[in-house]
C-alpha cells in the first residue's frame, strides 16, 4: 500500500543510509530507462524524486508506484521534455557561431551555455516537488525563482550533474545509476529550501 507507513526494523543507521545509498542507485537505474523516450525524461526524474521521498520518508512504494507516477507526469512532462531539447539545439547554434568566428560569438556562446545550465537546474527543481495534478508549466515558473533565490542549492544540482557527466567520461555505465544520486540531491535542496 503506497499511502502506509513501513516500520523501521531497528536497522542500524548505516545500515539505513546505505539501503537509502542502494535505493538511489537503482532509482536511477530507472529513471535511464524512463528517459529512453528521449522526450520523457522530466517525468522519469519526477516519478524517481518522489519515489526517493517515499523511501526517505519509509513510506511503501517500489517499481510500480514508480510506473504509476511517470505515467501520470509524462502527461504534461514530455513537452516540458520537448522545450529542453529546443534550448539544447538553441545552444548548439550559438557553439557553432563561435566556431565560426562570428563577431561576439563567445559571449553569445557562454550566455547560452550558462542559460542551458540554468535551465537544466531550474527543471530538474521543478521535477523535483512535483505531485499528481501539478502543472509542469507553474512547477517551471516557481522552479526558476528558486534556481536564482538559492544559488547554493543551484550548485549542489550542478555539482550532482558534473558527478553524472565525469561517470559518464570514465566509464559510460556509471552515469546510469549515478542519475539517482542526482535524484537524491534534489530531494536533499529541496527540502533545505523550504525549510529557510
């Protein structure tokens, strides 16, 4: 039962953190495969940030409350997905302007660098609190705010993201599960800031 609370077993509290540590691994795990639709990855980082919270919180849950709340995100989320993937070929225009030598090219180029950056924070913030019957558009808007309010929680997430990408660089397997930790990190910023 999703909505029950799971008893603490008198685990020791490494023994808890690591389970917490495992849950997280495989977390994203499947949010990698979620994401697989290429347009549907703010649904999968959704339904694996509420999934953490529900195991934080030892409330129930596992993969099938998983399932069930990517299904109900990827409603709205894959065009928040599709939004992305514009702001990444928008960018992708400015490298090219800079490789090309255009006048003011890299100052065109490290704003929109710095702007993707800020937009991936921003949405991986929004997916972070979000609920069944949110809208991905108002999530967005507060999200943004939040990303400039708190630039310290901001950083975390980018650091989460520098870990996913140096996994990715060592060895492409990594980054798999380490999508999870990213999971847990914006559970972790999210929770600091409302609790300011």
């Amino acid at each position: 039962m999703a909505g029950t609370r799971v008893k603490a077993r008198g685990e020791s509290l490494l023994a808890e953190r690591f389970a917490v540590f495992a849950e997280c691994l495989l977390t994203g795990v499947w949010i990698a495969v979620a994401s697989l639709g290429v347009v549907t990855y703010p649904a999968a980082f959704a339904a694996g940030v509420r999934h953490l919270r529900r195991r934080i919180a030892h409330e129930g849950g596992g993969r099938w409350e998983f399932v069930a709340d990517f299904r109900t995100a990827v409603r709205g989320g894959w065009l928040a997905g599709l939004s992305g993937w514009a702001a990444v070929a928008a960018v992708w225009v400015d490298v090219q302007a800079v490789r090309a030598g255009i006048p003011g090219g890299p100052l065109v180029g490290a704003v929109g660098v710095c702007a993707l950056i800020a937009l991936v924070v921003a949405g991986l913030r929004a997916a972070a609190v979000w609920e069944p019957g949110a809208r991905w558009r108002t999530l967005l808007a507060a999200a943004w705010r939040r990303t400039v309010l708190d630039p310290a929680g901001s950083f975390l997430i980018i650091g989460g993201l520098a870990v996913v990408v140096v996994s990715a660089w060592f060895a492409a397997p990594l980054a798999v599960p380490v999508l999870g930790a990213v999971a847990a990190a914006a559970v972790a910023v999210e929770e600091r800031y409302r609790r300011r």
